[in-house]
C-alpha cells in the first residue's frame, strides 16, 4: 500500500511575489507579499504563527487556531501589513501580518527506504522534472519541491521522498513519482514539501543536499543549501 497519495486536483496556484491592489491615489496602494512559510501552532495567543526562515517569524491578525489547522506544515500566504485598525496589542512578539490568501501544501515525512529496486517497486519511477523556481529549496527543515509531470486526471499519483545517503555524503534523498498508469494528456506543476528530520544533524553548518529524481531526459541530479533548523 502506498505510503502517501498526491491528488491531482490538488494543484497549487503559482502567484506573483509582489502584488498592487488598486486605488485612486498612489500613496493609498497597499503591497500584498508572497511567501512559502511553516505554519507553528501558537497556543499562548490562541493562534498560529507562520515561520518564514530562520530569524523571522510572522503573527497573524486575522487567524486564530479554531480556523486553520495547527499541526505543523507547510504553506504558501499572501498577506500585507495590518491596518491600524486591525493591529493585535502583541506587538512585543514580532511582526504583525493580515494574510488575504492561504494554500495548505502537501507536507509529508521522508518514506521509508527499502533499498534501490525495493523503492522503485514500491515508490514508483515515472519521470518529473523539478522546477527551478523561488519556492524549490531546502529550508526550515523541509525540503520543498516544485515539480512538473504529465497528468491525465484518470488516477491518483503518489510523490514520495526516500532518504538515501552515499558513502561519501550522508546529505542524500531520492524524489520517486508513481503515475498509478494515468493517461497523459497536459503538463502542470504542483508542489510538495518533505520533512527533512530524519537526515543528520548538520550542527549548525550548511552543506550541500543533494536532490536525485528521475526525469523524462533520464536520471538527474542538485543540490540545494541545506541546514537543521534550531528549533
């Protein structure tokens, strides 16, 4: 039985960093940003918190942990700064921010490793290709994938990542994509995050991950930065 399912009606919407809404004057225009973030549950405000890399950590003004589900996971917000009016009196713990749109990305543990032909067999090998864009990269503990494959919409395909160090690199996982026999018809990207907690502790050092996956041109290979988070 596969370990996790990846809907493909789940597609995740690609936006824009940096959005303008607009207004009758200039000085009125409100900058909405873009950001792929962890979502912390936050008990002592009776809300969540959104941790965008190591040092900064966003509030929300306008969610609290009745309307989002606070297990830990990855996500992609839009949000500006709060107006006056809707600032919370928390300024004393960091940043305050109004998210105006949310998508919850699929975040699943690393699977495990029943050795090469086990994970194929298991795991699937259909080809995908990763995407290098801003929100491909390893950090906060996840690495975070932007993938693009065919789809026909007829099954549910399953994306999984095994990790699978070298002898000479114990930084090594394998990205595995099974089609489930869907007939293709369209390409499309979705994306997906796996938490990276059972690699080695990296000891507050950053070194290189290195990324293995199948894709339609054959076996490929990156790298990407990569540090255990503090906390």
């Amino acid at each position: 039985m596969k370990t996790a399912r990846y809907c493909i009606l789940s597609f995740v919407l690609l936006v824009l960093p940096l959005f303008l809404q607009s207004c009758k004057k200039e000085e009125d225009l409100v900058r909405v940003s873009t950001a792929i973030a962890t979502l912390k549950p936050n008990p002592a405000l009776n809300s969540v918190v959104f941790k965008v890399n190591d040092q900064l950590f966003l509030y929300p003004v306008n969610i609290s942990d009745r309307e989002i589900s606070t297990e830990e996971r990855r996500v992609l917000i839009e949000f500006r700064k709060p107006k006056e009016s809707e600032a919370l009196p928390m300024s004393s713990v960091g940043p305050q921010i109004y998210v105006t749109w949310i998508k919850l990305i699929l975040t699943k543990p690393l699977a495990e490793d029943l050795g090469e032909e086990g994970n194929i067999e298991e795991y699937g090998q259909d080809p995908v290709e990763i995407v290098k864009d801003w929100m491909t990269l390893a950090e906060d503990g996840y690495m975070n994938i932007c993938f693009r494959t065919m789809w026909g919409g007829r099954a549910t395909h399953y994306i999984n990542m095994v990790y699978t160090p070298e002898p000479d690199n114990p930084y090594c996982v394998t990205l595995y994509h099974d089609a489930q026999g869907d007939y293709p018809d369209h390409s499309a990207d979705a994306l997906v995050a796996f938490k990276l907690d059972g690699l080695p502790d990296t000891n507050g050092q950053t070194v290189a991950l290195k990324v293995k996956w199948m894709s339609f041109s054959g076996a490929k290979s990156t790298t990407f930065d990569y540090c255990t988070p503090t906390d």
